[in-house]
C-alpha cells in the first residue's frame, strides 16, 4: 500500500502531500519537520511543529482537562482507556505497519508493538478499579486512618524513535485510569505514529462523549526546544523521559529543581551468561533475537555476551554462522529479519564503536554496510580480549561483545560493573547457578531472566533499571503508583480532641 493513502487512513494525507512538495531537508524544525522513512532513506511526511506559544497553549488545555478528568469515577475512566484499547485492537494492521515504516522495525515487531500498546490497556482497565489504599488503626479513639491516591496533575510522556507508540502507552494507560491527562512529545524520528495514535485517541474520546475533556491527550511535535518546554514548566506534574543516559542528566535535574517527578528509562547495555550446562541450542536463538534483532535499537538488546570457556570454541563459531544467514532488508518483506538503522548518525556511532573494538584488539565478523539507500547493516559480533573500554558504551546499534569467562562469579562481576543496568539474562540448566544470579549477589540490573535474552519484556512486570538507567519502572506490578499523588487522611469521629503521642494541650 502507499504510505499516502496509509496516512489518510489516520487523517494524515495532507502531511504527505506537504513532503513532496517540500524541498526542506531533515531535520528542518524551523520550516516544519521532514519525517524520512529509514527504509530508504526517501522523505514520506512533512509536519508543522509547535512553537512556544503552541506547547504553552497545549499544556493549558492540558491542565483544564486535568481539572475535570480527575473527578470522573476511576472504573469509568478505565472504561475509556478499555475503548482506547478496542479501537487499537481494530487498527493494528494499519498502525504496526506505520511503526515499521516511519522506524525501520520488521513488520512482526511493528504489530508487537501495537499488540503491547493493547497490552497494557487491558492491563489498565483492570487496575482502574484496584487504586487501592491502605486503612491505619488510629492510636487515637473515635478516629480512623486511610490512605488515598488521588490523580497527580498533567503527564508529560517524551518517547524515543525505537519503541515509537508502546512506550507511550505503558505511561498514557496507566496516566489516564489515574485521572491525569496527557502530553506527548515523541522522538522528531517518528512524528507520525504519534499522530495516528493522537486520531485514535480523538476518534475514541468522541465515541465516549462528554466525560472525555478536550486536551485529555496531546501530542507536541518539536525537537529539543519543545521538550525543554516541558520538563521546565510548573503545570507538568510529572516528566516520564525514555532516551539516552546523556538526556536524563539534563532532564533529571531540571525536573528535581521544580521538585517535580520524572520517570526516567534511560540507556542499557544488557548482557547475557551462558554456562556450559545451558541449552545451547535455546541460547543461541535466543541470543540472535536479542542482540540482531530490531536491527540491536532496542534499549533491552544484548549487547554483551559471557561465555564459559569450555562452550566458546563450540557456540561462538555456530553464533556467527547464524549471524551471516540473518537475513538484512525491507522490514516489510517477508523473512527478514533485520530492518536498516534509524539513520546515518546511527551507522557512523556503529562504525566508530566497531573501529574502537577493533583497535581495542576486537576480532570482528559482520558489521559490513548492505546496499546504499537506507543505512542497512550486516549484525556484528566482537569476540574482545578484555572487559573495557567501548564495550562500557551503548552504542545503539547490532553489535555484540562476546567475551570468555572461567567463573560465575567472575562473569556476574564483569556484567555488573558497566555504568548501566536495565538487563540481563543467565542460560544454564543448573538450579544454583540460575539461583546464585538472581539472588541479591548476583544480577544488579531491574529485569534479570533465566534461559531467555534480555529483551521482550511483557508489560505485566515492572519495566526499567539502575544505576545510570534513571531507577524509573513503567507498567506492571504497582507502576500506577507514579502517576498518583498519596494523601494520608484522618477522620475524627469522636465529641472529644485526644492528640498523638499522648500530647497535652488543655485549653
Ligand atoms: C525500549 O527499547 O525502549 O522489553 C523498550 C522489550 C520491549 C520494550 C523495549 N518490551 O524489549
């Protein structure tokens, strides 16, 4: 299908047209935003962005909204939010294959994404009628105690390119049943599937009627400046900001000075254990989809592996074959696995970390550029002599270090001593080993898995990690926590005044 009439299913024709009447080359905020499909690198969309005037009327509408959202009945909210998901449910096909058009993903992972957007949905409309708090006995008679979550304020949401529409949704589902209303500023590298999903988002509001504000989800579209606008502005309760270690020390701080929350996901650089008693059949699929897989733009993906050196001379070589039959093209096609990098930036950060390996005494297979419209690569695989230097980097990219170890612990240490720590994975059959990395000596990161790779998280469980990957967790378990502010509460029910702690105060 042409990507012009897959816009105009979500409304978007005229951004299309814009682009090919456009001359402006990507990315030209100041003359609207040039949205290139990393397909083949070819201008598919043209959008206006919003100016500072533009986001401060968007975070106004946003607080309006916020003012009467917050007194609909949560389970009634949630009902919103069980629609939101039935309309994504309806519109799967033609939103998944806009992710993998507008970010490069195999279309298998495009509609994953939109499947894990439905996910967490449904996940939602359930909790909007568990936002339980707890009950205190008083110390004090004729007195009760409870606490209760109220919403927090508007929530803005600033996604990356990689995971363009899901990660929105882990926040948005769960922002929505909490009471808040929502602001998304999506990466400038996909604009377009936020905008569709903004057109889902409307379509549903309108089919719930009145209890739907005007201004309940927004989307911004901008760069840097229109962030920044965001996470510096006293209306924005809450900052959730998905992207580079780099950009959470900015906004981290910025947020904290206004004594704001932020919810921050930030770089990874997941690594995996593979024990002599692992499957090594199960571990090598598994090792593929982790570290080629999304073309290694996952903040999930593998990208150390440590392998006990009595399997080394065994797996490493039956890893690299596999590697050279991935096969690396249109992720639209059929049988491919391995779509193009988001863009040249992206390829050159590749090429620079696979010179470092290299001149860090790195043997490398792969890497290679394949064809020469888009930035597709060939996965690479670095089999390094030493745990430093590049390999302490997340270069955003299919490149995987593989080094040899001779102890666990000695390979758990290595693992936990990078800056990072979102993810990681053990392979082996033996209980003590699985046991001894996840236990509180072993895996320092929030998502530890035993026989499958580091990425592909459901949302059911807390999302995120430590250290220098911002300590933020979406989705799963009590994630909706974030998204609400805790008001302890104390009813005197009593004719009489006792205070706490046995204090006297006659009057
Ligand atoms: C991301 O790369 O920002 O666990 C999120 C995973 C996906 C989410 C990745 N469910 O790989």
């Amino acid at each position: 299908m042409d990507i012009s009439d897959l816009l105009g299913r979500f409304g978007l024709q005229d951004c299309a047209a814009a682009a090919r009447s456009s001359t402006a080359q990507s990315p030209a905020l100041k003359d609207g935003l040039v949205v290139e499909t990393p397909i083949d690198g070819s201008p598919i969309a043209r959008l206006a962005a919003d100016d500072a005037d533009g986001v401060a009327a968007k975070i106004a509408a946003a607080q309006a909204a916020f003012a009467r959202w917050r007194l609909v009945p949560a389970p009634r909210r949630g009902e919103f939010v069980r629609m939101l998901g039935e309309t994504l449910r309806a519109r799967k096909e033609d939103l998944g294959r806009l992710v993998s058009i507008e970010c490069g993903k195999i279309l298998s992972e495009g509609l994953g994404e939109v499947q894990e957007m439905i996910d967490v949905c449904d996940f939602a409309v359930g909790l909007s009628r568990q936002l339980y708090g707890l009950t205190m006995p008083s110390e004090r008679p004729g007195h009760h105690m409870r606490e209760m979550w109220h919403p927090l304020g508007p929530v803005a949401v600033i996604s990356a390119f990689n995971f363009p529409v899901a990660v929105w949704s882990w926040n948005a589902a769960l922002a929505l049943v909490c009471g808040n209303s929502c602001l998304w500023k999506p990466s400038e590298k996909t604009p377009l599937v936020a905008l569709a999903v903004q057109a889902l988002a409307d379509e549903t509001a309108a089919r719930f009627g009145d209890d739907a504000p005007a201004g309940l989800s927004q989307v911004v579209i901008g760069g840097r400046e229109a962030g920044e606008r965001l996470v510096d502005d006293a209306r924005v309760a809450l900052v959730s900001a998905t992207g580079s270690t780099r950009m959470g020390r900015e906004v981290g701080p910025r947020v904290a000075a206004r004594f704001a929350r932020s919810l921050l996901e930030l770089g990874g650089n997941n690594a995996g254990v593979i024990c002599p008693s692992a499957d090594l059949d199960l571990a090598l699929r598994a090792v593929c989809f982790s570290a080629a897989g999304t073309a290694g733009q996952r903040c999930t993906t593998l990208r150390r592996l440590f392998v006990h050196e009595k399997i080394y001379r065994d797996l490493v070589p039956k890893l690299k074959k596999a590697y050279a039959g991935l096969s690396v093209g249109n992720p639209l096609e059929e049988g491919v696995l391995v779509g193009p990098l988001i863009d040249q930036g992206a390829y050159e950060r590749m090429h620079y970390a696979l010179d470092r390996a290299r001149s860090q005494g790195g043997k490398i297979a792969g890497g290679e550029r394949v064809g020469d419209a888009g930035y597709y690569v060939r996965p690479a695989i670095a089999e390094m002599p030493a745990h430093e230097g590049i390999v302490m980097e997340e270069t955003f990219a299919p490149i995987l270090y593989v080094f040899r170890y001779s102890r666990l612990d000695e390979a758990i240490a290595m693992q936990n001593s990078t800056a990072q720590g979102l993810s990681s994975c053990i392979f082996t059959r033996d209980v003590q080993e699985a046991e001894r990395f996840l236990s509180a000596g072993g895996s320092d990161c929030g998502i530890a898995n035993v026989n499958i790779g580091p990425s592909g998280a459901e949302i059911g469980g807390a999302f995120g990690g430590e250290k220098e990957t911002g300590g933020g967790r979406e989705s799963g378990a009590d994630a909706w926590k974030a998204y609400m502010r805790r008001q302890t509460q104390t009813v005197n029910y009593s004719a009489d005044l006792p205070l706490a702690q046995g204090v006297k105060f006659d009057v």
